[in-house]
C-alpha cells in the first residue's frame, strides 16, 4: 500500500490527538501533509515539529504570529483564519479528516469534499446543519464520506452487509451519560464539572454535555439521515450503559443485527485511515465476559428533553435543524461559562425553536446566515435574563476538562 496523505483540522483536540498518535504509529501508510487549530498555536506547534507538515493554519491571529515566528525557518505555510482552514481542508490530501468543533467546521468540509476523495467526518453540526449540501456535494465529486461516530461507523458496516430493501429501522445507542439515574430535581444543581465526567467515553467539553442532555443522540439521529438517506420515522434510541453495542438494524422479518465494539474512537479512525482495506489494529477486543450484561431500554424524554427537541427539529426540518444545532452550541457554551444551568439548555433551546422559522436554507450562505441569526437572537434573550445563581459558577476542576479549543474559548466567554 502507498502512503496516504493526511489532512488534519482540528488537530489538537481529543480526536486529533488521537488521530496523530495513530498515523505515528502507522508511517509506512500515512502521512501527515496538513494540520488546523483554532489557537492552541503551542501544542500545533509540538505536531508540526513531529510530523513536518507543509501547511498550517490556526483561527487566532495572535496565535498565527507566534507560530509563524516558531517556524520562520522550516518549510512549512502558516494561515490565519477560515481562509487556512479551508486551505487546509482543500489541500488535495488522500484523506481529510474533519475533527474540528462546531458549525464554523462547514465550509471547510464542504471544501474537503470537492478536493479529497476520502472525508471522513467527526463533527456532527456539519450535517445537522448542511447535511443536504454536504452529500450532495460528495455525490457531485465522487467522495466517500466516512462517519467517525462509533455509532454512525457501526451502521456504515452494519448497512454495508445488508440488502438495504430487507432493512426496516436502524437503532443508534446511548449510554445515558453521567444523569441517567441522578433525581430529576437534582439536575437542575448539576455543574459542568459534573457534565463533562463521562462515564464511558472521554471526549472534550462540547459533546460531553451534548451526552449529559442526550442532544448528541438528536443530533445523531439528524446526522443517520443525511449520511445514510434514511426516513426519519425508520430511526430510534435506545439507551445503552455499557456502551458496548453502537448500532443495530431492523430487518423486515423482524430479526436484529447488532455491531458491537469496545468504547475507544480509535477504532473507527483507524478504520478511516485504513479504508477501503481493514484495520490492522486491534484495541481492547470484546472479551465474552464483558458481554455477560447488556442492557437496552428506550429514553425518557422527560429526563431527556433535549432528545425530543431534536426530534421534532428533525421531523419539522427546514431551518429547524440549523435552529437547532445554533441554540444548542450557545446554550452548551453560556452553561459551561456559568451563565445559565443545567436544565435551561433544553428550556433555552425550546424557546428559540418556538420562535417563528426562518426561511428553509439551501445554500452555504443562507445556512451561514440562519445560524448567525440564531445565535443573535439567542444571546440577545440570554443578555436579558437573570443573573446566575451560586449553582452555576464554574471550577478550576472544569477548566482543566475543556480540552478542546472551542470548549476552551466558551469558557473564556
């Protein structure tokens, strides 16, 4: 096999990090050739002295200067700003990987797609919020895209196997994150220190409380749509704490195939690197002994009103699902900055996606604009609401979990 290339956005976050350590230790098929922060320029600068990229780009302006300074003298291009993003999504790489948080991840994705022929996709309000655009820009240009979820990877294999006439339903798991027990009226005290201590996966701040409110399995079921053109009505949750089962299929006849691996995002992006051949690596293998307990029920929605939430965005579609993400990622940021709690993430969702709808977004611009609008409406409300009770301060213990970027940048409002 030749070397790929690797196109890396979002490379000092969680999956980053781990993206890296893979292609370390895989030098005979993968190589490093791009790489993007939003302005973690210190730990950037740490992966293009190990990797020697040709292209870097950070958001942070300040952060660019120092890295250009840094490396003045190596063969390296340093960009600033959503133009290096896009270039180093666009750079023509074997395979890109999107790794990169939020909404702001969309343009550059769309830009990987016409230039790469593998993406592979660990953001999931990329196709939330242009899922439409994004795959039928993929079919226009003859790209693969590869989802990096353990739950959309399972169903990428599961569906992959399957006669897709004999398939009745695709069922996404759940883990239930840190509250699937904790007393309904306790959650309203819950701080983001406790939100972010997944209890299985360890990922950054932003989707650890995506998985405290289950809005990550909203936004996932919107994801399964687009991804795998499934009818939303085919689509359900089930919760799963052992985190052991990622996916099932329904068949027609009533029977249940089921994919099942060890909760470690290695194994999906080892899988995309590898792709189209097998993985070679082999992280943790299910023993038959940690199979012994499998449990699976449906959500409550009451516990859970963030999942309801994304499934009527889903259902009403339009702007509702650009709605959606947009209100989520303000909200997720004003709690983990202390602004609002636990429980008004989904009551401050709720309120913006009772507003009037903007006009269905078709367009990379109108879907730009729909978000924008919505995150001003948002923060508008939320710069007229009451001050945050004692229960919404945040630690030093919090701060030290935000080990994405942007989680980081929330935090620092």
């Amino acid at each position: 096999m030749s070397i790929r290339s690797i196109s890396l956005l979002g490379a000092t976050g969680s999956i980053g990090a781990q993206v890296a350590d893979l292609v370390a230790a895989s030098p005979e098929t993968c190589q490093l050739v791009a790489l993007s922060a939003d302005k973690n320029d210190k730990d950037l600068l740490a992966l293009a002295r190990r990797f020697r990229p040709r292209l870097l780009a950070v958001n942070d302006p300040a952060a660019w200067q120092r890295l250009s300074a840094a490396l003045a003298d190596e063969p390296v291009e340093v960009l600033c700003g959503e133009e290096g993003q896009i270039a180093v999504a666009a750079c023509g790489a074997d395979v890109v990987i999107v790794a990169a948080v939020g909404m702001a991840a969309l343009a550059p994705a769309l830009a990987a797609v016409e230039a790469s022929p593998v993406v592979a996709l660990a953001n999931k309000e990329c196709l939330v919020s242009g899922g439409a655009l994004l795959m039928a820009a993929a079919r226009t240009h003859a790209c693969q895209i590869l989802p990096l979820d353990s739950e959309h990877h399972a169903i990428f294999q599961l569906l992959a196997e399957a006669e897709r006439a004999h398939v009745a339903g695709v069922i996404l798991t759940a883990s239930g994150g840190p509250f699937l027990h904790t007393d309904l009226d306790a959650l309203r005290t819950v701080t983001p220190a406790q939100a972010v201590r997944h209890p299985v996966w360890s990922m950054g701040a932003k989707i650890s409380v995506d998985s405290a409110t289950m809005m990550n399995k909203g936004l996932e079921l919107i994801e399964a749509q687009h991804l795998f053109g499934l009818a939303p009505a085919t689509l359900s949750v089930l919760i799963h704490p052992q985190a052991l089962i990622h996916a099932l299929i329904e068949f027609a006849d009533g029977s249940l195939r089921a994919q099942l691996a060890a909760p470690d995002m290695r194994v999906p992006l080892a899988a995309a690197l590898a792709w189209p051949e097998p993985s070679a690596h082999n992280f943790a293998a299910l023993k038959p002994g940690a199979l012994q307990t499998l449990e699976l029920s449906p959500p409550d929605r009451s516990r859970f009103p963030c999942l309801a939430l994304a499934e009527a965005a889903q259902k009403t579609g339009g702007a509702a699902p650009v709605v959606l993400n947009a209100a989520n990622e303000e909200a997720v940021a004003a709690f983990l900055c202390g602004r609002i709690g636990f429980t008004e993430i989904a009551e401050r969702i709720a309120a913006q996606l009772d507003a009037p709808l903007p006009p269905p977004p078709h367009t990379l611009a109108e879907i730009v604009e729909c978000d924008g609008a919505t995150r001003r409406a948002f923060r508008q409300r939320l710069d007229g609401a009451r001050s945050p009770g004692p229960h919404h301060k945040t630690t030093r213990d919090t701060r030290d979990t935000l080990d994405n970027e942007k989680d980081r940048r929330a935090w620092m409002g």
